[in-house]
C-alpha cells in the first residue's frame, strides 16, 4: 500500500510535504500539516492551492520522491522523454503528459528522474 502524502507550497515560497487539510468553509484555503524540524512539532501552514501535489508512491533513480506537477525525465526502451506527472480520473493512475509521444503511464517508465517542477521550473516544459 502506497504512503498517502501531498505537498504544496507556502506563502512564502518554502516547500512543505504533509497531510492535506481542506476547510471547505474557507474559500481557497488549503493547508498542509507537516511536521516541523525546526520547532520540533506538528503544525499546519497555508499553502498556494494551485501547487498541491500528491505523492504518486514513486521515487525517481536517485530516491527522490515524485509528485504531481514535478517534470520527470524517463527512459522508455533505451530513449529518453521528458514529461509532467498528472493524474486521470479516467484510468486511475499517473502518467506523463507533453512527452512529444503519446502519453504513458508513470511506471512504465525504466527509469526516471525528476528534473523540478513545474511552478519553478515551467521553462522545461516548453
């Protein structure tokens, strides 16, 4: 069974991992709670809506974790594609989107390796 886990990025530009905590009585508020190394405990921060990614239970060659919305570079029989992790409600499963070939599913890929994301990294994908 995969680790359920999102991460999303604050107000202020840090990027925090954590459980994703929706308060639907609050318009565009969403909150990651994570835990904090620096204080030594749990809390929530405020996070931008848009940049809320789940964890796909993958890691990347290099034992990065991947997540929706990061730019991964895979190898599919010994060529290389770049692509971004997106989920479909349709099929049920991750997949990589803009790969200059039809869409594949994310572990289907021999190896992988995240070069960033796509909300600091949007040059990538172009």
């Amino acid at each position: 069974m995969r680790e359920i886990k999102f991460r999303g990025q604050t107000l202020d530009g840090r990027w925090i991992y954590g459980d994703l905590w929706h308060r639907p009585y609050a318009k565009d508020c969403v909150t990651i709670v994570s835990f904090m190394e620096d204080t030594g405990t749990t809390g929530g921060l405020e996070v931008i809506p848009e940049t809320v990614g789940q964890y796909t239970g993958l890691k990347d060659k290099n034992g990065k974790e991947i997540y929706e919305g990061d730019i991964v570079l895979c190898k599919i029989h010994d060529k290389e594609y770049m692509g971004l992790v997106e989920y479909t409600n349709t099929y049920g499963f991750y997949y990589l989107s803009g790969m200059g070939r039809s869409d594949t599913e994310l572990w289907g890929c021999n190896e992988k390796k995240v070069l960033g994301n796509i909300y600091e990294n949007p040059e990538l994908m172009v």
